[in-house]
C-alpha cells in the first residue's frame, strides 16, 4: 500500500477517530495523541490493513481500546474517566453567592444608567420584547433602539468587570 493509498483510506475518518478520543479522554492534547497513536498502528500494519473488513471500524475499536487502557494507567493521574448518565445538578454554596452578587450589581449598575438606555434594556433583556415592539412603544426608531441597547450592555459589561477585576465599585 502506497502512502497516497494510505492517505485515501485513513483520512475521511481521521476526524471521527479524534472526537472519539476527545470525548473518552477530554483533554485536546491527549485525544490528538491518541489519534496519531491510531493511525501510526494503522501505517504500521498497512500490509495487513487490505485484509479488514472495514478499517474505519477497526480503527474506532483501536480507538477506543487505547483509550481506556491510558485511562487505566498510571499516567493518567490527571485523567478521568467521564460519565454521560452522571451530572451534579448542585453548584457551591460560594457559587450561588457569587451569582445572587452579580445578580446585584448588575442590578444597581441598571439603575445609574441614563434613563433611555435603562429602559431599553428592561424592555429587550428582562420583558423579552422584540426590537420592533420597543421602537413603537418608546417612539424611536430601531436603529436607535439598537445604538440605546448595545452602549447599555456595554456599560453593565465594563462596570461588571472592573468590580469583578479590581473592585472597584
């Protein structure tokens, strides 16, 4: 088998081979070593590669067999293994704090907002109104809804960050 021949086989699946990895392994790095572990075994044994069934099948299989032994290993100390079925639903306590605290801030950064800007943002972000529906109930036109409501998000975004940076209040 030629190296173009090889090439024809192994690269329409090449990305299906890395996912599987990344999705076993979870860090980038580890599933693109993983996959070029794959197709070097794949290049290795090309002589024998014209006897498979299906090499895109046997290569997910190698995949997923060099996988699960890197997770078993001791090298994997930073790795684990992940559970689909499994999610924790409950966030920290400090989480929940730091949440309800921006929730505040936010709030406060709203109200020292000028008057048009505050309202636009009530309007879009907190009673879901459309673009058009806001034009017509403050009389303005959309483009100007539009300007009102993106310098509004950008004042909340920046004052947000520098109380989150630097605290400054």
């Amino acid at each position: 088998m030629t190296q173009s021949e090889f090439l024809n086989t192994v690269m329409p699946f090449k990305d299906k081979v890395y996912r599987l990895a990344k999705r076993l392994l979870i860090s980038n790095e580890e599933a693109e070593d993983a996959t070029q572990e794959v197709l070097l075994k794949l290049w290795s044994n090309k002589k024998k590669m014209q006897s498979y069934k299906n090499v895109e099948a046997f290569s997910m299989t190698m995949t997923k067999n060099l996988c699960f032994d890197k997770l078993k290993s001791k090298q994997a100390q930073n790795l684990k293994i992940v559970h689909s079925n499994y999610e924790d639903h409950k966030t920290s306590l400090q989480k929940q704090v730091e949440a309800v605290d921006s929730l505040d801030w936010v709030g406060k950064i709203i109200e020292t907002l000028p008057e048009q800007q505050r309202l636009v943002i009530q309007l879009r972000d907190i009673e879901q109104y459309d673009l058009e529906e806001i034009a017509k109930m403050l009389d303005m036109k959309n483009t100007a809804v539009r300007v009102a409501l993106s310098r509004a998000r950008k004042t909340i975004r920046e004052q947000l960050t520098n109380t989150h940076n630097y605290g400054i209040k």
